[in-house]
C-alpha cells in the first residue's frame, strides 16, 4: 500500500507553494490533477506551474497533451496510478495536486468508471446529444442533466458541453448517476489536505489573479487557441479561454470578457468547494487568513507517515 498526500482546493488558494514545500521536507513528487494543466502552450490561463517555481521538483501528467486531443477521468485514474507505483517505488512521497474534484474523487476513492472509448453504444449516445445540442441548444442538454443528475451537473464549469454529454452517456450506459459511480476500496492510503479561506478573500485574489493572466499575455494565449479551433476543442472549454471567444467575434468588449473570466473563475471556486466538502473527506486548512500555519499541516503530515 503507498502513501500519498493530496493537496485539494479551490482556485487561487495556494495549493502549488505548499505542494513544493511539502515535496522539499518530505522527499515528495508531484502528479497533478488538474484537468487543463494536461494541455500543452496553455500555460497563463491554467495556472501552470513554471519550471522555476518547480524548484527541482519532478511533476507528472504536464503538458502530455495536445489541444486536440481528449483527457477524461478514465484516463487520468489510470495515468496517476502509474506514476504513484514508479514514485512510491523509488522511496519518494507522491503528492496528488489540483482541483479538478471528479478527477481527485476518482483516484482517492477508486471509482468503477471502466475503459473511456468510442465503442458502438458510445458512439450512438453521444450523436444523439450531440444532435438535440445543435437542434435546442447546448443549454437544453445541460438541463436534461441537471434533473437526471443534479450534483453533477452543478460541478461541470460552463461552457463544457463535452462533460455534460460524457455524464449522460454514463447515466445511460451503467443506470447510475454520473455523480454516484460505484467504488472499490482503494488499495492506497491517502491524506487529503484542503486549502480555504474566507469567500471575500478568496474571491479578491481570484480577481486579482485574473488581473496578472492578462498583464502576463493571457489574451494572446487564448487568440492562439480560438485560432486553432479551440471553440470545438475540449482544451477549448477551459475557464479562462471561452469567455475570449465573443470579444475575438466582435460581439462584445475586452473588459466584458475580462469581468466574465473573474465570474467564472468565482463560480467555479464555490463549486470546487462544495464538491470536496461533500465527496471527499478533507483535512481543512486556512493558510491565506492565517488561521493555521504550514507547520501544522507538516506535522499532519509527518504524524500520518510514520503510522
């Protein structure tokens, strides 16, 4: 059995300064589990992590994708367990970090989600949602979700019509929520360390965070994308991408599309929170407000190994 620490949290809360300086007193690696930070040359809007602030660190599942390509859960359960095994083998901490909350649920509780593939049902369900989205709207299949499957629905950012079609075909395939997968008992032993802060704190460096993408070259990343296509691509759909897109058609303002990146990036940051107080079973830590110290969470952590 490995031990691994997962550090959870909403966006702009601090999670990759602490993940280095765990992995620096712990001999740590780190595999993230964010479902955009896969995408190679998106950099500024995800939030990646530069090499220099890696600080020697190794980290896995970066840039292993091209914009075109497709990521799911399926796939990153399968990938971060790979690289649990290579890490625990070489006597280093794995360290699971980022806030995609379907992703981190999947691994630390081991759900039954099969093999993600385009066999002959798959292929069916998916035209025939694809098909009513271009007939009614993609809005009309979000809401076919929401009242199939509420929570899921809740947790799927906007704009992402591929995750919302993706729950209903596993809906449809397996008879289960999308939200509700069945689990087996995962075979490693995980510390999940969350990181909040009060919402109007939060909510600030969300803005001002936002504010430091566009100064560091964000509308550039996002033309470079909406120029390869990225409206129809599941890179595409990140927070941080789509709200360019209008501004790049003409149809609204740069400042619109800047205010809807902070909305989104909100929204999203109280859907993240919900999604690991409700899923997942969190050690809870404010950093940002000074409420705990990292300190603390060392001592958690060094306690939690050596049992």
């Amino acid at each position: 059995m490995a031990k691994i620490v997962a550090i959870v949290g909403p966006t702009a809360v601090g999670k990759t300064a602490l993940s280095i300086e765990i992995a620096k007193r712990f001999n740590g690696e780190v595999i993230s589990g964010d479902s955009m930070q896969v995408y190679r040359h998106l950099d500024i809007g995800t939030a990646k992590i530069t090499p220099d602030e890696m600080a020697g660190i190794p980290h896995h599942l970066i840039d292993i994708c091209d914009i075109h390509d497709r990521y799911s859960a399926a796939m990153f359960k399968q990938q971060a367990n790979q690289a649990i095994t290579a890490i625990s083998g070489r006597n280093h901490l794995p360290l699971v970090v980022g806030g995609t909350g379907f992703y981190l649920q999947t691994l630390t509780n081991n759900l039954a989600l099969g093999q993600d593939h385009f066999d002959a049902q798959s292929a069916r369900i998916r035209q025939h949602w694809h098909q009513l989205a271009e007939e009614r709207g993609a809005s009309y299949i979000r809401n076919c979700l929401a009242k199939l499957d509420p929570v899921a629905e809740k947790n799927i950012e906007s704009g992402n019509l591929r995750r919302v079609i993706r729950a209903l075909e596993v809906i449809e395939k397996t008879g289960r929520r999308f939200s509700d997968q069945p689990r087996q008992e995962s075979p490693n032993d995980f510390l999940l360390i969350g990181l909040t802060t009060d919402r109007p704190v939060l909510y600030d460096r969300i803005n001002r965070r936002v504010d430091m993408m566009v100064k560091d070259g964000l509308i550039d990343e996002a033309r470079w994308l909406y120029d390869r296509g990225g409206a129809d691509l599941p890179a595409g759909k990140g927070i941080g991408y789509h709200e360019f897109y209008p501004y790049f058609a003409g149809e609204y303002d740069l400042d619109t599309a800047i205010q809807k990146v902070k909305q989104d990036s909100r929204h999203y940051a109280k859907r993240q929170l919900t999604w690991f107080r409700n899923k997942m079973t969190v050690h809870w830590f404010d950093l940002v407000g000074g409420r705990n110290s990292p300190e603390q969470i060392n001592e958690l952590v060094q306690a939690w190994l050596i049992k």
